[in-house]
C-alpha cells in the first residue's frame, strides 16, 4: 500500500527553492490491461510518477522507459501534488493547496472527475476499496471520504478534527490510520506525533496511539502486518521509525538512527523497508531483523561529483526488487530531475529516467 503525501514535503519543496505524503491493492486476476497500460511484451510492468512542480502524473513503461504518458493536472499555482493511491486501474491524486482530488483513468490516461473540499489542503489518501477513497486535509485536521460513482463532488467530512496536520493514510484491518505530524502553523511540533484509527464509513474516530519521535509524514505496512510509522523530525537529528500494531493501537517499539529528514517509506514483500531523505538519499531497513542493508553512512544514492549523494523523495522497487528512487532536481546546481534505476542487492546504479519535473513519488505496478 502506498500514501504518499506531507506537509513536511511542502516544507522541503520551499527549501529546495520551490513553490509550496498509501495506496489500494493491484487486482491480480485481470488480464494485463490493453494498450500503453499492458506494458511491453517483456514487461508488463509501469512506472508512476507525481510531478509536483510538474503538476501532472507521468506514466512509463518499465520495458521502454522512454514511452511515456503524461496526465496534466491543470496551470493553477494552487495546484501541489505530492503522491497518490492505486487501486486497480484507477489513481488518486491530491492536489495540495488545490484542496481536490484527482481521479485517474490509468487505462485511458485521463482524469474522470475532480473531488473537492471546501477549502484547506489534500495531501495523504488512500482507497478503502473499489470505489471509497480516504483523504487527508492537514489544512483543516480532518479527513474525508469520497466514492468514485457519488453524484456530488464535494469530499464528505464527517469526522472530528483529529490531530493537527494528518499527512498519511494507510487502510489496515477495514479501518484507516491517519498519520498527523502534529504541528503547529509555523511547523513546530505541538508534541511527538499521533496515529489515529478511523472508522472508514462514518469517519469516527476508533483510537489513537502516540508516535515515538516527532514530525511523522509517513507510514507503511510491512508484510508482518504492523504499521511502520516514519518520524521525520527536525530534518537536522536522525530520524526514527516507530512500530504500531494497528489491531491494537499499541506502540511496538522505536528504532532510531534513520539520517536527517527522511521523508518516505516503502515496503517491499520481503520486509525490506525503503526510507528516502531529501538529503541523503534512500536507506535500506530489513524490518525482520530491525538491521540495516543500507544505513545513512553508505545509503542507495546517485553520488555527485564532488562527492556526497543527491538526495531522495521517494522509492519503490519493481517485481524483480530493482530499486526506482525519485530526484526532485536541483536546477541552482545544473541537476535535472530523474527516476533513478538500482539494481536489486546490489544497488548499483543502472539507469536514470527522465520522468517529468519535480517528481515526488514513484510507485511501480503490473495493471
């Protein structure tokens, strides 16, 4: 499951000099779906692209990187996507400051309807099922709930505010868990974070269990079943990684040393947690072992020439366990952006993809 969303990413895009963090199951008894969407003969396999700066969904075929889609999400400066959500052959986009979501059509690469709050920010989503989809608003404190086949647009918002900020939504045991930073309007933590369980037909809050560090904006389910929740931080001191069980809302435990400012994570099948930092690039957590495969001294990045790494938005590894890694680009150092291409167990360096500008997330799915 993939969410990707956060206010702290809006944070790093102003840092970076830029205008300013779930997702469904893939159904694996349909046949490969026609067209662009079916991949190449070789590999069915298609790559997924936010374009922050970009405002736009760039698709691409894992086969023939350079054949590509791109799905234009309109010119508004409002418009601010972070990440997204998969079910099926449909996306879901929040559009940040826009304060919509957009649904995609992935197999005619169009968008089918906009969702839209009243006001406030759409960051963090994910799809309950087919159809309903949980979203985020770190503006309001609150999430929202919307079904694709609804007759209005508006995004219902029947829940108590919960804590401020929420920036993720992961879908575990039919109920969502909302991942809240928990800071304020100038970005300071109020305290350390929540992850709060909620009810996904009422919107009503379940439970809540406090975070282990400060500044969470992102989580993942582990093949383990228990919720791996990332602190970011103050994007100076090394971030933390704190383990809920989401049947019982019980803090596991908290293991820290992650480098400054990670900002995302991923799981693979095999446990493999892949956590990436604007500044350092992608580190490498087994999470059977709670051990590093690739720690913040040695983590999977493009280096630079005078030494040191580009940093990382976002990772997500291919069915072969191939490591594709977001760079925003750095247009004050002459860095264009690109997918980085690593190779499984090795993580050598074995491709960069021109996908669009400010890519921000990248999820890689068979439709």
């Amino acid at each position: 499951m993939v969410t990707i969303r956060s206010s702290s990413r809006a944070l790093l895009l102003a840092l970076a000099s830029l205008a300013a963090l779930a997702c469904g199951s893939d159904d694996a008894t349909q046949p490969v779906a026609p067209g662009f969407l079916g991949g190449t003969a070789s590999n069915h396999e298609i790559g997924l692209v936010v374009n922050s700066t970009g405002k736009a969904l760039t698709l691409f075929q894992l086969g023939s990187p350079t054949t590509q889609k791109t799905i234009a999400f309109g010119a508004s400066t409002t418009i601010s996507p972070v990440g997204l959500s998969v079910r099926g052959r449909r996306a879901a986009v929040p559009l940040g400051n826009a304060a919509s979501v957009a649904l995609i059509d992935l197999v005619t690469q169009t968008t089918t309807r906009f969702f839209t709050f009243a006001s406030g920010n759409a960051t963090g989503s994910a799809f309950v099922d087919d159809t309903t989809i949980i979203v985020a608003n770190p503006t309001l404190n609150l999430v929202g709930r919307f079904t694709t086949g609804q007759s209005a647009d508006a995004i219902s918002t029947l829940s108590a505010k919960i804590a401020p900020q929420p920036t993720a939504v992961v879908i575990a045991g039919g109920r969502a868990l909302i991942v809240s930073s928990n800071l304020d309007a100038n970005f300071a933590p109020i305290g350390n974070a929540i992850v709060t369980a909620v009810d996904t037909k009422t919107l009503q809050v379940l439970g809540t269990a406090t975070s282990g560090g400060t500044n969470s904006t992102d989580a993942a389910l582990g093949p383990d079943g228990m919720l791996y929740v990332l602190n970011t931080g103050d994007f100076v001191a090394s971030g933390s990684v704190t383990i809920v069980n989401p049947a019982t809302m019980q803090v596991v435990t908290t293991v820290s040393g992650f480098g400054p400012g990670p900002g995302a994570i991923s799981i693979d099948s095999n446990g493999l947690a892949y956590i990436s930092s604007f500044f350092g690039g992608t580190v490498v957590w087994d999470t059977k072992t709670r051990t590093f495969v690739r720690g913040p001294s040695n983590p999977v990045c493009a280096k630079l020439a005078a030494g040191g790494c580009r940093g990382a938005f976002a990772a997500s590894t291919d069915a072969a366990g191939d490591l594709y890694q977001a760079f925003f680009g750095d247009s004050r150092a002459g860095l264009p952006p690109y997918i980085f291409v690593y190779k499984a167990g090795t993580f050598a360096l074995t491709d960069s993809i021109s996908a669009g500008q400010g890519p921000a997330a990248v999820v890689i799915r068979t439709f």
